[in-house]
C-alpha cells in the first residue's frame, strides 16, 4: 500500500473535510501533503503539485518560506500567546502601526478576529452597533451585491449569495437587500467594463435612495467577486459606491480578505478607485497564508461613537479568544517585510502580463466564453454554448476533470464550477506559468470534449469553491 493511500484511510476515518460530499472520495483520492517548498506541495508518495490557487487564496510568497518561517520561530522564543484584553504585546502594536500606514488615508483602528468570516462579523457588528450608538438604532439593515460571497458564518452568509453555500441556511439568516452585481461577464456585448459597470450602479443608487434610512451598511468585494467564479468588475463602481454611501449616509464595507496584498494588482483593491472605506476587512495573504488571522481597519469616528464611560455601555464587547495571536502577527509581519523590501507589487505586473499572455489562446477555445484577468487573478469561463454563453448545467461537475487532470500532471488547479482560475503565489516563475496554462488547456480539451448534457432542468448556477 502506498504511503498517500495509507495516510488517507486514517483521514477518512476520522476526518470530515471542509466544502466537501465526503462520498466523493470512494472514488476521488484525497492527497495527504508531507511538505511544502515555494509554489510546490509534495505529497506522502513524493508526488510534487504546483500549487496554483494559493491553498484557497492564502499563500502569496511560497510554502515554508524561511524569512516567514524564521520570524515565526523568533516570535515562538519568545511569546506564542496572550489574551489581547487588558494585555498588549509588540507584534500586534507593530502591525496595526504597519497596516495602517499602507491603508488608505482615513482608517485608523485596527481591530482583529481569527479568520475571515468572522472578520466580517467584526464589520456588520460595528456598522449596527455605531448608528444605534449614534441614535439611529433603525439602520440595520445590511446592502449586498448578487453572486457574492463573505464567508461561512450565519451574518456572513446572510451577505453572501452563493446559493450553494447559503440557500440551504435561508431560514437562519438576516434580512439584507441584494442588488444586481456589477459583474462585466454579464455586460452587453461590444460594452467595455467601465460603462458596464457605471449603468449597473443604477441599481444600487436606487436601492440606496429607497432604504438609506434602514440601513447600516453596504459590502462588496472589490474587484473580483471570488467564490461567485473570479467575475470581474471596474474600480468606478467602487467609486460611484463610495460617494452614494457618503451621501446617504450609510457604511461602506471592502471586503479585501480574498483581494488585498497585491492581488488585483495593487497593494489594497479600493487603492484603484483612489477610494476610503469605513471598513477594510483583511485575512487569508495577510498572514502570508501561514496562520489564521483577521483585521478588520476603520476610522477614527467609526472608534469614537464606542469610546465612552463603561456604564453607558456602549463598548463594542465582541472577542475571539486567539485574537490578535502573536504568531500570526509575527507572521504578517514577516510577510509585510517582503511586500517592502522586494518590490513585490512592481514584479507582479510583469508575471500578470505573462499570465496574460500564457492563457490568450483559449479566448478562441471553441467551449471558453471568456478569458478575464484583473492583477494575478486569471478566470476562464467554459460553457456549453459559446455564442450564447449557456454554461453547462453544473450538475454535470466539468471543472471535476479539470481538477482530476491537473493532479495528475502535477498541478492544484481547483475550477470554481464551470470557472477555472490561475491564482498562484507571487514566487511562481514564467516557466510554471506556461506549464500551468498548457496543462489548464489540456484540462478545458478533455472537460468540454464530453457530448453536451441533455438535461432540461439545470437550476441556479449555484457556483462555489469546489471543483464540481
Ligand atoms: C471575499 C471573501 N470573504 C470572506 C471569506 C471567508 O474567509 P474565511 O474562509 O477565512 O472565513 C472568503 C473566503 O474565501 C472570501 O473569499
């Protein structure tokens, strides 16, 4: 019996996976990972896999990479933990510092959970809890986009819209109001992103003139809407958001735990709109993708409405147990260092482009109905029916083969339904991007050369991080 083989029979025992049918691996091999170098996972068997999604959007500078790694056991010398009320520790004063510095002007707290969802929680909380501090308890209600994803959680679910991972949960979640995404897949033909998106922001102006007075806040994720499948959008409907939230005086939330720390090509996406918002949430690359961390950046009068005499009770009481965990500050620390001393964001461009370039062909894929890129972020769309974009019915799991080839060659590829993306670290060469959109083409040849479905009833794309 091979090592991997024996290593996933104790897994499957005892183990249950996250975003997972468990029952897919009677048949799906589950890789048990012994070690991790740069780009590279090598498995029990001593399999090597270039990891070309980052371990779900987290690793931004390689796996075991020695300068985070020795930061990390610096910190383990001297402090592994303590609790972060009424104690403080020199990581998380330095990082705060740090992060602040790099936000855009006007953010100035730092606030922390220990993993994204519940960084979104930080934000919805403190959005309510400030306008009832302020005397407009009536603001609670939250403004989200379609096709978007916050996590896991049952308020970040509520302004999520993944129907996979949220329609199942319907009956537990808040009341938000969802708007049409400004999403460019969608845009009219021969409409560049820019005019797309500008027009789709009607739609949020008229949801924000109808119910300003009840809600606390609006959440997006700039850019790139991740788990929705990569869609795209331009940085002016951040804008257009921006001056609408001001002007009906309502919170604007930038979710950057998937975008932030150069993914779309800038340090912070909201950087490209030349835009402030009132939270700016950050997880997965914020640690460098070694330790679960998030923080959540606000402003000083967001701070000032819960800064009061104890009795009044109007702190904002929220806590995780591991927050602001020395490591993992250590470990952002480490990665911000990197992000400074090796021109990180200048370098990217280059490898953006060649992304670019390595993947230009399947455009004329006669099953891609598009190829679409924002920073390291590369998306291809296979659908049944080109000409009318008709995705297969993601019954079918098309992306399944895509993921089942690449591992075979010796790559992580994990299609979005339908969506295969390229999001690799930033220490990935040119060279294993070639090999990553040769061995992502040979995977949409085999995916698409399947004889069409002819299911009728297809339901709701429900997209997800999954490789259906
Ligand atoms: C945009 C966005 N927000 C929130 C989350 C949730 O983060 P976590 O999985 O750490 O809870 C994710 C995770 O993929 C995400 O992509």
């Amino acid at each position: 019996m091979s090592r991997n083989h024996a290593w996933m029979q104790r897994d499957l025992a005892v183990v249950w996976h996250p975003c997972t049918q468990m029952k897919d691996h009677e048949q799906l091999p589950l890789i048990p990972i012994r070690r991790g170098e740069g780009v590279w996972l090598e498995d029990f068997d001593g399999k090597r896999y270039l990891d070309a999604v980052s371990s779900w959007w987290v690793n931004v500078f390689g796996h075991a990479n020695p300068r985070i790694n020795a930061r990390i056991r610096g910190q383990l010398e001297n402090l592994e933990h303590v609790m972060l009320a009424g104690f403080s520790h020199a990581p998380v004063i330095e990082l705060s510092e740090r992060l602040l510095q790099l936000a855009p002007p006007g953010l100035s707290r730092a606030f922390y959970a220990d993993n994204g969802s519940s960084g979104i929680e930080v934000a919805l909380k403190m959005s309510y809890h400030y306008w009832r501090n302020s005397g407009h308890a009536q603001k609670k209600r939250f403004v989200t986009l379609t096709n978007s994803y916050h996590g896991e959680t049952v308020a970040a679910m509520s302004v999520g819209d993944v129907a996979l991972f949220t329609d199942i949960y319907k009956p537990l979640l808040l009341d938000t109001l969802k708007v049409a995404s400004p999403d460019c897949y969608l845009r009219p033909e021969g409409m560049d992103w820019a005019e797309h998106s500008r027009n789709m922001f009607s739609h949020m102006e008229q949801c924000l003139a109808e119910h300003h007075h009840e809600i606390a806040a609006v959440i997006v994720e700039p850019l790139i809407q991740g788990a929705g499948g990569m869609r795209m959008y331009h940085p002016v409907y951040l804008q257009l958001l921006r001056e609408a939230c001001t002007r009906y005086r309502v919170h604007l939330i930038h979710d950057e735990i998937a975008v932030g720390f150069g993914r779309t090509g800038t340090l912070f996406a909201c950087e490209q709109a030349g835009i402030t918002p009132d939270f700016l949430v950050l997880s997965k690359a914020l640690t460098g993708g070694y330790l679960p961390m998030a923080a959540v950046l606000t402003t000083n009068e967001l701070y000032q409405a819960f800064y009061d005499d104890y009795t009044t009770l109007r702190a904002f009481l929220h806590s995780h147990t591991y927050t602001g965990n020395p490591l993992a500050c250590a470990a952002a620390l480490a990665t911000l260092d990197i992000f400074e001393q090796d021109g990180v964001i200048e370098a990217n461009r280059a490898l953006a482009a060649h992304m670019g370039q390595a993947c230009a062909h399947l455009a004329e894929h006669p099953h891609v109905a598009e190829v679409r890129q924002t920073g390291m972020v590369l998306a291809i769309e296979m659908v049944q029916d080109k000409a009318s974009k008709t995705p297969y019915p993601w019954q079918e799991r098309r992306g399944m083969t895509v993921y089942q080839h690449a591992l075979e060659r010796g790559a992580l590829l994990r299609p979005l339904g339908n969506v295969v993306y390229l999001l690799p670290p930033y220490v990935i060469t040119p060279d294993q991007i070639d090999f990553l959109a040769e061995v992502a083409t040979k995977g949409i040849d085999l995916a698409t050369r399947k004889s069409a479905s002819t299911r009728v009833d297809m339901g709701r794309y429900p997209g997800h991080r999954d490789p259906g």
